[in-house]
C-alpha cells in the first residue's frame, strides 16, 4: 500500500508540477497594411494595432511599418544573424527549431524582417525564436508571421512558462492537467484503506 501512495503522490506532482509551452492565436486585430504597426503580448492574445498605446514591458513586440520587428525592452532579443551591414536580421526558422540559450541572440533594441536578407521575404510565412524576461528570468518563445505585399500578419506564438526551458519552434504546446477528481478520489480511497489496516494491526 506504501508503493501505492508513493505512486500516486509522485503522479500528482509530475502532473501539477510540469512546466509547459502555452500557445496563442491573436484574439484582437491580426493583419495590418505594411504601413502601420502591429504589437502584441507573447503572454497573452493581446494584439494592439497602429495608434494604440501598449505597454512597454519586456513581453511585448513590434511589426512595424517600416519592415522592423521591434523589442519592447533591453531585455528581449530574437534568434537572428549579422549580415554584410550593420542592420541585424531574423532568421526564419524551420518548424521544430530548437529556441534555447544557445541559439543566436541578436540583442539590439530593433531587428529587421521583410527589408534584409536572410528575414521574412514578401510573399512569405515566418518564423522567428524570441527570448524575453518574466520575473527577472529568460523565457524562449517563437512568433509566426505573413510578410504580404500589402499587408502583414500575426498568426500565432507561444512561450516556455518554465525559465530556461527551450522550446521547439511551431510548438503550440498543452496546458499543464491538473489532478482530475478520479485521481484524487484514488489518492483518498489509497489513504483510507492504509488507515483502516493501521488500526486492525
């Protein structure tokens, strides 16, 4: 009965305990022209299209409309690479890219998309890895994009809740489950009979 409850307790906390990747679709304004700006919270489906003002908080990010992708604080950077001027790029990466403490950080206050070689083409569906501080710690995220002729996109992105934790790029990720009623009931019947021996001994 004692290998029981053990079971059952160290079931319980994998299932409360796990930290996980939560994945958003923007619930707000999702396109934009390519002369206005986008921006968006990666912990939430927060969107804030060109001309509302938002927060300045290392969580939060800029399409803008002038081909730049935007970090709302010194904090943040993205996966990117230096190119044959000064201007650094994101790099669009492919689904199940890992995003962790290795990959290449471009810590500049602004990176670009759809103007310089190797970023997001006209025409194109991006990718791009993401690191930005919660409580003072690294968290690694991805956001997809469509860079239009006419118009730019935010479709989707997801985060780490887990500090320091990687994260594979596209990774919608799940929610972590809590213990549903069947498991606890499990875990009281278990004490209850370990109880009920206790006293016939």
């Amino acid at each position: 009965m004692k290998k029981a409850l053990t079971t059952i307790a160290l079931m319980s906390a994998s299932i409360t305990a796990q930290a996980y990747v939560v994945g958003f679709i923007p619930s707000g304004i999702s396109e934009v022209t390519q002369f206005e700006n986008i921006s968006w919270d990666m912990t939430s489906d927060q969107t804030y299209p060109h001309g509302t003002m938002f927060p300045s908080l290392p969580s939060y990010f800029t399409l803008t409309d002038h081909g730049d992708f935007h970090f709302m604080s010194d904090e943040a950077s993205m996966v990117g690479a230096s190119g044959l001027n000064v201007f650094p790029k994101g790099t669009n990466l492919s689904a199940g890219t890992l995003i962790n403490q290795d990959s290449d950080w471009i810590n500049n206050f602004v990176a670009y998309t759809d103007n310089f070689v190797p970023g997001c083409d006209i025409g194109s569906t991006c990718i791009y890895g993401v690191r930005f501080e919660l409580g003072g710690a690294d968290h690694f995220g991805w956001v997809q994009f469509h860079e239009g002729t006419d118009t730019q996109s935010l479709l989707r992105w997801a985060y780490e809740t887990e500090a320091g934790v990687g994260i594979l790029a596209g990774d919608m990720g799940t929610v972590a489950i809590p213990p549903t009623p069947a498991l606890a009931g499990l875990g009281l019947a278990a004490m209850g009979i370990a109880r009920r021996r206790r006293k016939a001994n």
